[in-house]
C-alpha cells in the first residue's frame, strides 16, 4: 500500500492542475510560422480558455472570411502594423444570396468572443461601392480595438448587440453611408473618421433604456476633397444615441448635423448630442432644434470608465 502512496498523490495533483494549452499562436502568410491563416490559428485555440490566448500576426496581406466565435473568448489579435498587417475580404449584399438579411453575412471580420482585443491591423471590406459590405462586425461584451484601420464604403462597422460594450482607440474607420451602425455601447476615443462619399456617419440603434449608444471623444472626422455634405448621423431605430465630445469637425460637416431618416417621429426619441467640439463643422448654433448640446455638467459623465460600466440587463419578455 505505502508504494501506491506516492502515486495517488501524483494523480491527485495532476487533477488539480488546469489543462495545458498553448496562449501564443503565430500567424505567417510567407508560411514562416505554424499557421498561413488567421482562421486555422483560431480553430486551434482552446474553447473557453482560463487565460488569455494572442495570435501574433506576422505583416502580410491575409485574403479571407475570419469569425471569433463565441467559444473563442479572452482572444488578442495581434498585427505586426496596421500599415502592414491586412485581413481583406470582398463579400458584399447581392454576392450572398441569402434573402433580405445578406449584408450580416458580409463581415471580413467577425468577433462573438467576449473580451477580445484587437491591435495593429487593418480590416477591410475589398468590395467597393456596391452597396452594404461590412468589414468588421463586432457582436461581444467587452472588445477592444487599439490602433487598427477599418476599410470599406457602406456599412464598414457593425457595432452590434444591445447588451455590449466596445471600445476604439485611435483608429481609423472610412466609409460612405452608415458606416459605423449598430446597437452596442461603444467608445470611439481619439479615432479618426472618414467620409468617402455625402452622406451619413453612424446609425445607431441604441435599445430603449441605455444611458450611452455611440459615443465619439477626441475624434477628427475628415473626407475626400470632393465631399462636402456629411451628416454625423440618423437613427437606425427610435431610440438611437449618439454623441461627439471634443472632437474635431471637418467643413464637410453640413450645419444641421443630424437626419431623422425620413422620420419626425423619431426627432422626440433619439438623443443627439454635441460638447466641445471645434472646426468648420462645428456649428452649433445651426443644428437641427431637436438635438442639444450639453451642459458641462452633463459632459463630465462621458468618460470611459462611466459609458462602460456594467449594465443592468432587461427583464426576460414573458
């Protein structure tokens, strides 16, 4: 019995220890590293890890569809530059074929993985400007976003689930119509937006009861030389909440501001707001009466730690 001793004590110990598992994977289209596709790096990670996984991505142009699933939570993708690092893709609605709800199977990018981070890499949607294409889709808690480029025309980010917080830090997002939409709670600070064509930023779909939508901090909103008709944004639904802090407004800017999608009904829901901002397109004085600009009471409450803070989810519908 005393020589089995030792043995039962092994196996105890090994039961207790967590699983092995690698958390650095590489990532080379030259074929230098373990993985040519950023896809089969994440179809080799763990589900559900109890610690972080990063994807190292070397430079180099990566021609595919990639999906973050739901499973693949606590994931970084991390590029080398976003000037080097691309991950492109040209699916767009009428390339689908599948009915009246294609533009969600367009994604370049596509992360349902909750607490994933992203950095040095650009994503773009190759189709051109053939209607909604999107390039990234964001549908998790708690994404993060540092220094990345997003390409494409319209459509480009979906920002989406209502019970979701993202955050943006100096990136770059281009695009013609809609092209930042969706329902999560999402942060965009020191981020660069540009217009391609007139026509409308973001179109938020904030569901009822949110303190925060879409909210832009120390942003520099740009265009091509020819645009010269850009609205900061219209409401995808009726609860819609989108405000710019501090930001930089380019004279592409028109002087209302904001659109209510063809809509009066919706100019007594939305939140629509301004604090701060500078340049030829921040004319305050001259925005449509039904959006506002903050008090600087009301403006403290706009900072990071405050928009996304936990949230009290919705009741269950019966």
């Amino acid at each position: 019995m005393k020589h089995l001793l030792p043995i039962l004590l092994l196996m105890i110990t090994a039961a207790a220890l967590p699983a092995q598992y690698a958390v650095d994977l590489y990532v080379a289209a030259d074929g230098s590293a373990e993985f040519t596709r950023i896809q089969d790096a994440i179809d080799a990670t763990k589900a559900f890890p109890d610690e972080r996984i990063t994807i190292h991505i070397k430079a180099g142009v990566y021609e595919e569809q990639v999906e973050v699933h739901a499973w693949n939570n606590r994931l970084t993708l991390a590029g080398a530059h976003a000037d080097s690092t691309i991950i492109r893709f040209g699916a767009y609605f009428d390339s689908i074929g599948r009915g009246r709800n294609s533009t969600f199977h367009t994604p370049t990018l596509r992360v349902r993985g909750d607490d994933f981070r992203a950095t040095g890499l650009t994503v773009a949607n190759t189709a051109g400007p053939v209607g909604q294409a999107i390039a990234v889709a964001v549908e998790a808690d708690r994404a993060e976003f540092h220094r990345c480029r997003f390409l494409g025309h319209q459509d480009t980010l979906y920002a989406d689930e209502a019970n979701t917080r993202q955050y943006y830090r100096e990136c770059y997002i281009e695009g013609t119509t809609d092209f930042i939409f969706g329902a999560a709670t999402a942060l965009f600070e020191n981020c660069t937006l540009h217009s391609k064509a007139d026509s409308y930023i973001t179109a938020a779909s904030t569901p009822p009861g949110r303190d925060y939508g879409f909210v832009f901090l120390n942003c520099r909103l740009t265009a091509d030389p020819a645009v010269t008709a850009v609205y900061l944004g219209r409401p995808w639904r009726s609860n819609a909440r989108t405000v710019f802090l501090h930001s930089e407004l380019g004279a592409h800017i028109l002087p209302a501001g904001w659109d209510n999608w063809n809509d009066p009904a919706r100019e007594a829901t939305v939140f629509y707001a301004e604090y701060g901002n500078t340049g030829p397109g921040a004319a305050a004085g001259a925005r449509v009466p039904w959006s506002r600009q903050l008090s600087p009471r009301e403006a403290r409450r706009y900072r990071k730690s405050e928009i996304l803070k936990p949230f009290a989810l919705p009741p269950m519908a019966d």
